[in-house]
C-alpha cells in the first residue's frame, strides 16, 4: 500500500490506451487520470447496445482521443499501434450482458475473449509490452460462490438450474451465502458473460506472466452511478428502476425480492482503478472491488421508490436463468492492497444518480416556443 498521498492525487500514468474506454467506467477513469496522461487513447466501437447516439460521449473528458474500431479486428490494432506505444493498457470493452451471454454466447466469445487475445496479438506484432496492463473483471466470475450450512461446513453449489428457478427454488436451504473472495472463493461462473470474464483473467495472465508485465485485475461488483448507459436494457438495474420509479411505476421484483447484490458507485471504482495503475504491482493482483455491504433487491427498490414517491415495488416470480442468487465481497484484502476505499453509501449514490437522470431528461425534453 502506497502510503505517499501525492502518488495517488498525480499518479503519472505515461501513455495509456483504454479499451471501451468510451463507456461508463472508462469516461469516470479519464475524467480523473486523461489530463494527467502525456496520452489517452481510447479504442471503441460506440457499441449501439451502450450509446444511443453512435457519436463520441460528451462524458469524455477533451484530452481523450477517441479512436473508433473493435477489439476484435486485427486490422484496427495495426492502425492503432503505429506509432503509439502504450506504456498502461486498462482492458474494459466487453459484452456486458449477463442473461443476453446465455443466448448470444458466440458474439460474448468474440468479444470478451477473441477481442482480448485480439489485443495481445497486436501487441505483440507492434512489439510493445506495456509496463502494465489492468483489467475490470466481474463478481460474475464466483457465480452462486461459496455457502455455509448450520453445522459450519461449506460449499459451492454450483448454477442453479432452470428447473430450480422454474419451481421457485431460491435458494440453497438451510445455508447461507458467504461473501466473494478472490483469496478463497473458487470461481464457478453460471454465465457465459461470467466465463468470458475468467477467460480473460487467464489469458491476460499467461500473456503478462510471460513478457514479465503487470497485471492488475480488479473484480467489480455491481456498478451504479452517474453515467451509465439509460437505454442499455441489458445492464444496469439501479439505473433500470430508478426510471421506472420516475416514472411513476411499481418496480417489478424478480424472485422473491430478496437477490442481494454490492452495490458500489462509479466514483468509487473509478478511484480504485486510479490506485490500482498509481502503484503497480511487480507481477499480479487480483481484488474485489465493492463496498462490502450487502443490499437486498427489495430494499434497493423501495429506497428509488421512495425518493421519486412512486408506488410500492413487486414480488413478480420472474427469474432469469443466469442471474446470480447472492452476490457481495469482502473488500478486506482490497483495502490492504490498494490505496483506496469505499466512500460512497447506497443513499446518497442513489440521490447523484437520480439528480444525473433529471439532468439527461430535462436536456432531451423538447423546448416549447
Ligand atoms: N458496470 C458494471 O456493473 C460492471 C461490473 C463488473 C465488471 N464490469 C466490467 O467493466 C468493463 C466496463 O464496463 P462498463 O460498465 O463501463 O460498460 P459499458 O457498456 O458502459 O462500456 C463498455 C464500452 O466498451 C465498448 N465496446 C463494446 N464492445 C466493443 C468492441 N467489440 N470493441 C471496442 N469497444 C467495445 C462499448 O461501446 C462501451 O463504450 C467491462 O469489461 C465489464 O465487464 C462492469
């Protein structure tokens, strides 16, 4: 842990591209590190799915340099690492959608895994090897993780099945879900999205092991905040309800209302991966990324229901196949690696979001006259 403040309020990133860099947590990342950057490179595709406007995001800060192309696409490597050699990769484009990786699995392959060897291939044929490389994996690489019954003992369940959810089989009986860790809990994804996350944590890995780089690989929990797509249906719950509670409407619950998830806000993951790339390690990190709390669906909804007067959320029953029962980390390790913690409650995360979301209503709202 570094303990020199000044470190972590200039780290000198040297040049540093960004994959995906053009979304919600690469804009939160170079509104913090891009002007600090002798250069900030961002390869994105403005995947439609994310960015209702296939045009360069306002959030991104002015001393990025957005180039448009796909990680998958040697031909865009080439372009991109002519005469730009990286001294800081943070890998973050990716398929991001959970349930939508169980039926479009290919197209998460390609992306997720082909796009990241992609990367290193290009790298490799410009001959650059960055002095370190960062990744944003996910909790959804532990799965339904580890739980413990009544007598102490422990174990992994393993995905639940569609039968299980079928018939309203929650949970494991008689056991409880302890939090993720990357030090113990074996990861186990119950996702394609989730496989693709760990096929990238191996595959950058190898790749560093071998050409003796840094690799720091951060495990993020549920990220809400400022910023996130509002059209991507896919991802982002907090965002998903707090329009559905702006509107007016019941938030409707899948399950029985009580899936718990961290949630933890842009601020705060942007702040870590700026300690995670201010104090490389020599060889590898890996950590989880949340706040440590746990919040049931039920409780995040009535809290934006609250805020927006909206009428009580729902117990529908619905489940999708894919979706995690339990998910929450223990960030104890995280605060000991990295000079970094959590500041954000879920409150007042939800009162910057909502604020934000007014913001992007009342700029889209015609004008009258
Ligand atoms: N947001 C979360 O809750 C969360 C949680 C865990 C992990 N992560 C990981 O963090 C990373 C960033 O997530 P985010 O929330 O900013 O997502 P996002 O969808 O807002 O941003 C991803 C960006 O990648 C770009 N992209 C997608 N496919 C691409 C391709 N083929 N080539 C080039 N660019 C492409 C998109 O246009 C987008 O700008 C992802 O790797 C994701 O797996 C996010």
């Amino acid at each position: 842990m570094t303990s020199d403040p000044t470190l972590r309020a200039s780290p000198r990133p040297g040049s540093v591209l960004v994959t995906g860099g053009a979304g919600f947590i690469g804009c939160a990342l170079a509104e913090r590190l891009a002007p600090l950057a002798d250069r900030w490179v961002v390869l994105d595709n403005l995947h439609p799915q994310v960015h209702a406007v296939s045009e360069r995001p306002a959030a991104l800060h002015d001393a990025a340099q957005l180039v448009v192309g796909d990680v998958t696409d040697p031909a865009a490597w080439d372009s991109l690492l002519t005469g730009f050699r990286p001294d800081v990769v943070v890998h973050l484009a990716a398929e991001t959608g959970t349930a939508q990786s169980l039926s479009e699995s290919s197209r998460h392959g390609r992306v997720n895994v082909v796009g990241t060897t992609e990367l290193l291939d290009g790298l490799t044929r410009a001959g650059v090897v960055p002095a370190q490389l960062v990744l944003t994996s996910s909790r959804a690489v532990y799965g339904e993780g580890t739980w413990r019954r009544a007598d102490g003992s422990r174990f992994q369940p393993g995905a639940r099945t569609h039968a299980q959810l079928a018939a309203g089989l929650w949970d494991f009986p008689d056991a409880e879900h302890l939090p993720n860790s990357a030090a113990e809990t074996v990861p186990a994804p119950s996702s394609v999205y989730g496989s693709t996350k760990l096929a990238q944590e191996h595959i950058l890995s190898s790749w560093a092991g071998s050409h003796d780089t840094s690799l720091s690989v951060l495990r993020l929990q549920n990220v809400y905040g400022v910023g996130q797509s509002l059209t991507n249906p896919y991802t982002g719950i907090v965002s998903l309800f707090s329009q559905m509670a702006r509107g007016g409407r019941s938030i409707p619950l899948y399950e029985d209302g009580e899936i718990t998830r961290d949630f933890v806000f842009i601020d705060d993951v942007a702040d870590a991966l700026v300690a995670a790339i201010a104090s490389p390690p020599e060889r590898f990190r890996l950590v989880d990324v949340g706040t440590g709390t746990r919040t049931t669906i039920r409780d995040l909804a009535r809290t934006v229901a609250d805020f927006h007067g909206a009428p009580a959320p729902h117990v529908t029953g619905q489940f999708r196949d894919g979706d995690v029962r339990h998910a929450a980390c223990d960030i104890t390790e995280t605060l000991g690696a990295l000079d970094w913690s959590p500041r954000w409650g879920l409150a007042d995360g939800i009162a910057a979001l909502q604020g934000w979301i007014a913001q992007q209503a009342a700029a889209e709202a015609p004008t009258s006259g």
